[in-house]
C-alpha cells in the first residue's frame, strides 16, 4: 500500500516537474506568449478542430479520416511543445560547447583586457551559438542597462535554458562580488568543468553503445520481414512485388531513423576545419579525386545501363545482376580512400599539438622574445605530422605577414577544427599580453582530455563498423536464401503441375517475377550501404567522403555475398 502510494506521489512530481518546464519555455521564449498563442497555438488548434468537425459532418471514409485527424493532433502537440524543443536544443547547445568557451574564456581572462570586453569577444564567436548569444545578453545589461557585473550575471542566471550555464553564473557573480580575480576562480573551474564534460561525453558514448543495440535487433526483425514478404505471398497469392516494396519502405525509415537518432546524440565534436581559404585545407587535395570519381562511376554506370538495354555488345549475363550493380560504383573509392588517408593525418596532428602549444609556450616564457624568433628553435624539433606545418607558419611569421592571420593558415593546412580552436586561443592570448607559459599549458592540458574521449569515441565507432558488416552479410544471405527458395518451390510446382492436379490454391507461382524481386532486393542492398556509411560518418564526425569507403565496400560485400548464397543453394539443391 505504502509502495502504492509513493508510486503516485513520485509520477506526480515529476508530472509537476514536467509542467513547470513546458511553463519555463513559455516564460522564456523569443516572443511574448500572447503572441505565440494567437499566432501559433489557436491556428493549430483551429485545424485541429475543423478535422474533427469535417470527420463528424460528412463522415468520410476512414482511411482518409484518420490521417487528417492525426495530422491535425500533431499540428497541436508540435505547437504545444515547441518552445520546450527549442529550450532544450539551447540547453544542450551550451552544454556541447561549454568546455570550448571556459578555456576560451580563461585564455582571455589571463590577458590585459577589461573584464566585460573578455564577455563582448565570446558574444561575437558565433561558433559558441547559445552561449555567444547569452554572452551578448550579458554584455547589453552591463553597456545599455548600466548594471554592474555581479548584477547582470545574476539576472541571466535566472533566465539561461541551461543549469550548467547558470551555475557557473552564480558563482562568477559571487565571485566578482566578493573581488576575487577572475582569472584565479576560472583557472580553478578548469578541473571541474573539464571532468564534467568528460562524463557527459561518455554518457554519451554509452547512450551510442545502447542505440547499438537497439539497432542490431531492430534491423534483425526487419530483415525477417522482409524474409517473410519474399516467401508468404508463394502462399496467400497476394502480390509479392508490392509486399517487398512496402517492407523496404519500412526498411528504409527504420535505418533512416536510426542515422537521426545517432546524429542527435553522438557529441558533436567535428573533426575538419574547413577553411575559407581557397586552396590551404587538406580538403581540396581531395576534389579531383572526387570529381574522377564521380565522373567514371557516371561513365561506368551509362556502360551498365548500355548492356542492360542491348546497346553496348556484352553479354548481360556475362556477369551476375548483383556485380553489375556494384560495379559502376567501384571507382568513388579512390576519393573515399584519399579523404580517409587525409582524415588521419588530421587526427595525428591532433595528438601532436598538445606538446607543441606547450613547448612554444615554455620557451617564450623563458626568452622573452617574439613567436618567430622561438619557432627557429622549434621547428627543428620533431613535432610528427605537424613538423612540416610548424616550419610554414615560422616563414609566414618571419616574412612579416599578420600573426592572426599566419596561424589562420597555419589552422587551414593542418586540417583540425581543435587546432583552429586551441591555436587562435592562444594567439588572441598573446596579443592581448597573456602569459605564455600558462597560455599554454591551460590550452594543452584541456585539449589532452578532448582527445582522450575521442579516442573512446573512435573506438566506439569501430565496434560499430563491425556490427554494420556483419549485418550486411547476415541480412543479405537472408534475402537471397529466401529467394532461392521461392525459385525452388516454383520449378517444383512447374513439374507437378499443380493446375491440372487441381491443387492451384496451395501455390501461386505465376505471381511471382524473379528479376523484379531480385532488383528490389539489390535496392535494399544499395539502400543499407548508403544509410550505414552516413551512420558510421555521424558516429565518428569525420568527413563524409570518407564515408564514401564503406559505402563501396559495404555494397561490394552484400553483392558478393548474393552470388555465393544463389550458388551455393542452388548447388545444395541440385545435389
């Protein structure tokens, strides 16, 4: 009874929990809620309730009923929930980014600039999103408001989507209250912060591992059905083609939900920067890889089409349906395979400028001189795969071009959103007269812990892959077993004759067209491999034409396993 009674209490409060979020959105949204409620909610609930009415009054047919009566509860749930969506995206926004903006922010608090100019820089960093949009809040209360520091903090505090954001207000606010130095309370929520976002990190890894799960027995059933679809029809005499198509739509909008569902919770933490700078990124390296690519899988797939149709003199049985349908893809693996190799070098790069931004940093310190003159020394020193970027940007700086700029270049060529990151930081660090040494072993430390949980995420990521393969392999030999034995049962009830014998309701042979069937599973085939190479791009955040790998592979291997399936069925059945 007791148990009984703290079950309710429980969904209760969280039910009243639930309400005061949904009431918090309302209260902090972009526009006034009586604005939103005449504009958006009451022409949602408008059509809600004309579907209703038009249901009631003419009474149509149920199947075009129901979905306009669905259509019209959405339009108001979506309407109802909207601004907690939002409010949500913002929190999670802030809590992506955050580690990002406290060393940012601790870098220029080491400097000499006015302690509010330190907040109007990061409100001007639209890569920061929410948080340079809360940021410019802050800095609109202290410069048109005329209120102080410690008060504008306080304000926001009370108003930002985010707890982990107002937290840390409160405290900053506490701090500039009692006179403490900003740049001594932001050194000490380093720690904190950091081990924060790796936590959440890794819960965000364990929800991956959980989706993979998810996944494997969700594609499982899916593949039975479509297993099911290929054979029941031999016996109900429904038609097979439009029981495959419809359990390849089905097919498709479970993978497909499944890449949303992993994109919206892997961390986004990109691995490129993509620079605007014409002809520096490692990127462009790739272009005429991928423009030939494109260019004979085009040219290779007009052959294909040539053969199907008789133009081009081969043979189309020359070689199985399922190689030539992989066949004219084979090429996008050259800018597949040169986009991966680039993607690494990136990532080596990555482990490679912790120990540099330190060192720099430590003999600037210590000889007091430019950043030029310490790069002569430094970029003798073996730095890895940086070591040829590091010798650029010393000639740059040597030739007098802009140091911002130089270390812009420097960013583009190695290819590193992180390096970009941490390298203008520390840049901007200098400028405004930080101390190096601290610059940098700020700037290294934190980046140190970013690439320790990218290393779980890339391992995270190969386990994944090798779900993904063995799927493909898995449910392709499923597909085209079910076919052979439709093949089989067709040439049996051919020999029996089952219409003279007048047993023609058990069977339904003559409705099935083998090609037909064969080309909508090779479409299932195509439809994984392109919707499994995004999944594992969006797991990993690398670039997507690297991705374009495990699409031609992962297509070469559901076509060969569909001609090693076909014959050796087919020879188990012979014998």
């Amino acid at each position: 009874m007791s148990t009984t009674g703290s079950d309710a209490a429980e969904f209760e409060f969280d039910l009243r929990e639930s309400l005061s979020a949904v009431l918090d959105a309302y209260r902090y949204m972009g526009m006034p809620v009586r604005r939103y409620l005449l504009v958006i909610l009451l022409p949602a609930v408008g059509f809600l309730v004309g579907t209703v009415a038009l249901w009631a009054v003419l009474r149509p047919p149920l199947g075009v009923a129901l979905p306009l009566v669905a259509l019209g509860t959405l339009s108001t749930l979506v309407a109802l929930v909207y601004p907690k969506v939002v409010r949500d995206r913002r929190r999670k926004q802030i809590r992506q980014r955050f580690h990002l903006f406290l060393t940012h922010l601790t870098v220029l608090s080491m400097t000499n600039i006015d302690r509010v100019e330190m907040f109007r820089r990061l409100a001007n960093e639209d890569e920061y999103e929410t948080l340079a949009d809360e940021m410019g809040h802050l800095v609109a209360l202290v410069d048109t408001w005329n209120q102080s520091l410690e008060d504008a903090c306080r304000l926001r505090a009370k108003r930002v989507p985010s707890p982990l954001l107002s937290d840390f207000l409160e405290r900053l606010a506490y701090v500039v209250g009692g006179g403490q130095q900003i740049s001594e309370f932001l050194v000490d929520e380093q720690d904190s912060i950091i081990q924060e976002f790796v936590i959440r990190y890794e819960g965000d890894l364990a929800k991956l591992d959980v989706m993979k799960e998810l996944y494997l027995s969700m594609i499982l059933s899916a593949v039975f059905t479509l297993v099911f679809a290929i054979v029941i029809p031999l016996l109900l005499g429904i038609d097979p083609a439009m029981a495959i198509s419809a359990v390849v739509g089905m097919y498709a909008i479970v993978q497909g939900g499944f890449v949303f569902a992993v994109h919206q919770i892997s961390p986004k933490d990109p691995v490129w920067f993509i620079a605007d700078t014409e002809g520096t990124s490692p990127v462009t390296t790739t272009r005429r890889a991928l423009v030939a690519g494109v260019g004979l899988t085009l040219a290779l797939l007009l052959g294909v089409l040539g053969v199907g149709v008789g133009v081009v003199p081969v043979a189309p049985d020359r070689l199985p349906l399922p190689i030539w349908v992989a066949l004219p893809l084979t090429p996008l693996l050259l800018p597949g395979l040169m986009m991966r190799r680039e993607e690494g070098r990136v990532k080596t790069r990555d482990g490679e400028f912790p120990s540099f931004i330190r060192a720099l940093g430590a003999v600037e310190s210590v000889k007091q001189s430019s950043t030029s003159n310490v790069l002569a020394s430094l970029r003798k020193k073996d730095f890895g795969a940086l070591t040829g970027n590091v010798d650029s940007l010393y000639k740059r700086l040597r030739m007098r071009i802009d140091s911002m700029a130089s270390w812009r270049l420097f960013a583009a060529e190695t290819g590193s959103y992180l390096i970009q990151k941490f390298g203008d930081m520390y840049v901007t660090g200098r400028a405004m007269g930080g101390e190096p040494a601290r610059l940098g072993q700020v700037i290294s430390k934190n980046l140190n812990e970013v690439l320790k949980v990218r290393e779980q995420r890339q391992q995270t990521a190969t386990t994944l892959i090798g779900v993904i393969y063995g799927l493909t392999t898995a449910s392709t030999f499923s597909f085209f077993v079910g076919l052979e034995v439709v093949r089989l049962l067709m040439e049996i009830s051919s020999e029996m004759d089952l219409g003279d014998s007048g047993l023609s309701f058990l069977l339904h042979p003559q409705l099935y067209d083998i090609p037909t069937i064969e080309f909508l599973l090779l479409c299932v085939v195509l439809l994984n491999a392109l919707l499994s190479a995004v999944l594992i791009r969006v797991t990993d955040r690398g670039h997507y034409v690297s991705g374009l790998v495990h699409f031609v592979l992962l297509t070469w291997l559901g076509a060969v396993t569909a001609v090693v399936t076909k014959a050796v069925v087919s020879s188990v059945i012979s014998v």
